[in-house]
C-alpha cells in the first residue's frame, strides 16, 4: 500500500486522470482510508497511511471537484 500511495503522489492531474480517478471514486476510497480508526489499517504506523491520505484528499477535491 505504501507504494501505491507515493504513486498517487506523484500523479500528475491535469488531463483526463483526474476524470478518471473520480471516476473510480478515489475521493471515496481516501476519505474511507483518512477517517478510519488507529490500528484499523496495517502499517500505518509505519508509513501513515492515514495522514497521507487525508493530505492527497484535500489537495486533490479542488481539482477533481471543481
């Protein structure tokens, strides 16, 4: 999950990814990520899943959802 979550990191929106990535509901999926429980994700103590999540959602809802 660690590595998935740097790729999503370095993606780039412009262009039809962002479509694309709302369209398979990542805003869904992080917000589920960022607001569940400590000790619910494996790792997260580790690499912070959570917080990474929570980062990506905010930076990516105003340019996915305009």
């Amino acid at each position: 999950m660690d590595g998935v979550m740097r790729k999503l990191d370095e993606l780039d929106l412009g262009g039809y990814q962002g479509l694309i990535l709302a369209r398979i509901g990542i805003l869904y999926h992080l917000d589920e990520i960022a607001r569940s429980e400590e000790g619910a994700i494996p790792g997260d103590s580790i690499h912070s899943f959570r917080s990474k999540a929570a980062k990506l959602l905010e930076r990516w809802k105003a340019i996915i959802l305009p």
